[in-house]
C-alpha cells in the first residue's frame, strides 16, 4: 500500500490521550484506509443498484425505490442522539466496534428470508418488508455511530493532510466499489436460483467482509472522548480567542454552511434515487447494463478523487465545492435527454455517469473536510450530528417530494429532473458566503489564471 507522508501531528499537547507520535499516525491511518475499503464492498451490497433490482425482481415500485434512499436520510436524525451518547462513554472504538458490528449483523435476516421466499415461506411482500425494516433498523445504528467515527478520524488525521488522505483512503473505497458492482451484478443475474436467490448469497458474503473491515479498527488509535473534552475545554479557557467558546446557534458561519447542506442535499435527493429506476424501469435496459454505468461512476470517482484531494489542499474545499456543485446541478438537465437508442446507452449515459462520478468525489471529500474545518475543536461530535441531522431531514424531503411527483399524472421523470436542476443551482447561493481560512476566492482564483496566461501570451524579449 501507498505511503502516506504524516507531517507533525497538530493535537495539543495537553491532551495526552489524542497526541501521539508519527509512527502510530501512520499506523491508523493505514488501519481506516483498510477499513474503509473492505467496508466499501459491504455498503454496495446493501445499497444502491444491487438492492434497487432485488426490490424490483420482487414487484417494488416507484415508493419502495424512493424509500431506499429516504430511510437512510431520515436515519440520520438520531446523529444528534448518538453523538450525545458517544460522548459519554470512555473508548471511540469500542463504541463503534458494538454499533456497526450489530448493524452489519442484521443483514443476515434478509438473507435468511430470500432463502425462505425460495422454499415458499414467505411471499414476496412480506421479503421487501423485511428487507426494508433491517434496511431502516441498520441506518439507524449506522447513525448513531456516525458522529463518533467522524469525530474519531478527525482527531486522528492531520489538518494539513485531510484533502490528500481522505482522498487515498474514498479512492480505494471507489475500486472496490468498482469492482464490486459489476462482479456483484454478475453473481445475482448468473445464479442458477435465480436473481433473488442470487442476491441472498452476495449479502452473506457482504457480511464476513463488513465483518472482516471492523477488524482493521482494532489497529487503529483509540481515543477517549472523556479525556478530549477535558484537554479542549481546558485550551478554551485558556485562549483569548473569543471564537473557541462560541455555541452553534451563535457560530453565523457554520449557521450559513448548514443552509447550503440542506438546501443542497433536497435539490439533489429529488431525482437522485430515480435515475437507476429510470434506466430499469423507463428505458427497460438489462441490469448489467446499470451495473456497467455504476461502475463508470465508481471508475471517475477512483480517477479524480486524489486530483480533487490535492486541490482542496492547495486552495481549500470551498472553491472545489462550487465548481463541482455548479457541474452537478446540471447534470439532471442531460438525463431529460436521454432515451434508448444507441447514441444514449453508447454515448452520452456513460458520459453522464463519468461526469457524476468525477463531481461526486469532490463534493462527497470537500463537504466532510469542510465541516471538520469550520467545527470548533470542543464539542466537534455535536456539530457533525447537527450538520448530518440537517441533511437527512432535508434529504428525506427531497426523496419524498421526489416520489410523490413521479407518480403525479402528467409531471413525471423529466419534469422532476428539471426541477431538481432549478433547485441544485439556488441552493448554492449561501455557500457564497461560507468563510474558511483556507481557502481562496473564485475571484482571486481567476485573477491568477487570468495573470498566468497574460504572460504566456507576452512576447519574449531577447537580448542581442
């Protein structure tokens, strides 16, 4: 595996449970990007395409596709609840080896019952409610979790090194999604009892893999939040610095990075779930066919996530984030387009896939490494489960405004995905306002550009 170089850790002294020496960085750092990458290959299974053509095999429609994406959104409501939690208990790892440990554990109910439909035990409505109440009982948890483990890396990783090790660490989560989806696809439609059955064998086998990722976490430095709040809260104190004591509802810059993460994730979860049920359900393609386009994505995703991780380094996350959430906004605008006759399935789908999969890698790294620069050092957990809390709701909205207008007589797909692009393009209006000390100006970015190629077309002097 690729070295990463750690530069000198920046955890204050004073915390002597988080400060730690280089080669123990380095070491949990390789641990995460191992977890992280075996824990890839779980999520893929249990979400997006694999389990959207499992639903549909079993005669799901446009509600149970949507539902897909808004219980997770909704999950993440109780990220409030579980930072409070994690907060409270003595050991990072130890919280999140429980938490995601029964949440992987679950999935083997739906395995269990794929096997049961098989035999004629359970029919076919009763296997999608299964598999939706583990679906909804694993984000849950997975929430519950998610502010520990975010406030976990960001204790561990360098402030300085976030862009370039986040992006390492999600662009080998992207190969093995990459490769999961299509060896995943091809397991469920080559089963010899069929896609169902199929999909059945790939979650148990997601399972020892989610399993084997929480493995990795054993290597990783523990941290004690007990012990981390007390060193902040005692440098706070100490500091003169009247923004280290400021409260959320008082931080106006934070406030106005919450306003664009909710307007945000409700423009883009109105047509974000549909669009692989539009390619299976609208344009009738093979599930290999959308297996192939996700991996096109997964494929744009490995390429340009470490270029994006590099940048935001170099200029900071804020500017990564308004290019990337300019291009992404329009891409709903080409799916109008979009139908099944070759130039589209040869052409201009694979092109809209490498696109999404090319912004979706900056904006998924910049919109985490932003929260961790704008959340004060006290009290990070609360302001990540706030921040995650607010794009659920707003996620959940959107993915259910989005399912009732597709089912609305005469609005459909396409005029759903015009007035997600309307939506993408206002929301970034507050970002224009989000202050990180890192990072530099659109203008100061085109004035530099602009001066660079001024002197490229100078002519050049020579002395004779």
């Amino acid at each position: 595996m690729t070295a990463l170089r750690i530069e000198a850790n920046p955890i204050p002294a004073q915390s002597k449970d988080v400060a730690c020496d280089r080669p123990t960085v380095r070491s949990s750092l390789r641990a995460s990007t191992l977890d992280g990458t075996f824990s890839a290959v779980f999520e893929n299974v249990v979400r997006g395409v694999l389990i959207s053509n499992f639903l549909l095999g079993l005669g799901a429609g446009a509600f149970e596709i949507g539902m897909l994406t808004s219980i997770p959104m909704m999950a993440h409501l109780l990220q409030p609840f579980g930072a409070y939690l994690s907060e409270r208990t003595t050991s990072r790892h130890r919280y999140c080896l429980y938490i995601y440990g029964v949440s992987r554990l679950l999935w083997l109910l739906p395995a269990a019952g794929i096997f049961a439909f098989s035999h004629g035990l359970l029919d076919a409505h009763q296997l999608s409610l299964l598999a939706l109440v583990v679906l909804a009982i694993s984000n849950a948890l997975d929430s519950i979790g998610c502010a520990s483990w975010v406030s976990w890396m960001a204790v561990l990783v360098p402030a300085k090194i976030r862009g370039r090790y986040f992006s390492f660490r999600r662009s080998l989560s992207g190969l093995a999604a990459l490769l999961t989806i299509p060896a995943g696809g091809w397991l469920v439609s080559k089963w010899m009892g069929g896609e169902v059955e199929g999909y059945g064998v790939a979650l148990i086998i997601a399972v020892i893999i989610g399993l084997i990722s929480l493995g990795f976490q054993f290597r990783m430095r523990d941290v004690n939040p007990q012990e981390e709040a007390a060193a902040h809260a005692a440098i706070a104190q100490q500091s003169e610095n009247p923004s280290a004591k400021t409260s959320l509802l008082k931080d106006r810059n934070f406030l106005t990075l919450l306003l664009f993460l909710g307007l945000w994730t409700f423009g883009l979860n109105l047509s974000a779930p549909f669009f692989n049920f539009y390619l299976l359900d609208a344009l009738k393609l093979n599930v290999q066919w959308v297996t192939f386009y996700s991996s096109a994505v997964y494929g744009a995703y490995f390429l340009a996530i470490v270029l994006w991780g590099r940048l935001a380094d170099r200029i900071g996350n804020r500017p990564v984030l308004l290019i990337n959430c300019l291009l992404t906004a329009s891409i709903p605008l080409v799916w109008i387009y979009t139908d099944s006759t070759l130039l589209s399935i040869w052409l201009i789908l694979p092109l809209l896939h490498l696109v999404k999969g090319g912004t979706l890698a900056a904006v998924e790294l910049c919109l985490g490494n932003i929260q961790m620069e704008l959340a004060p050092k006290a009290g990070q957990s609360g302001y990540f489960a706030i921040a995650a809390a607010v794009m659920g709701i707003t996620g959940a909205l959107g993915t259910t405004a989005g399912s009732f207008l597709a089912e609305l007589p005469g609005f459909g797909l396409s005029a759903l995905f015009l007035l997600s692009a309307i939506v993408r393009l206002l929301s970034l209006t507050p970002l224009f306002f989000v202050k990180e000390a890192r990072s530099h100006s659109i203008r100061q970015l085109l004035t530099t550009q602009g001066q660079r190629f001024a002197q490229i077309g100078q002519p050049v002097r020579v002395k004779v």
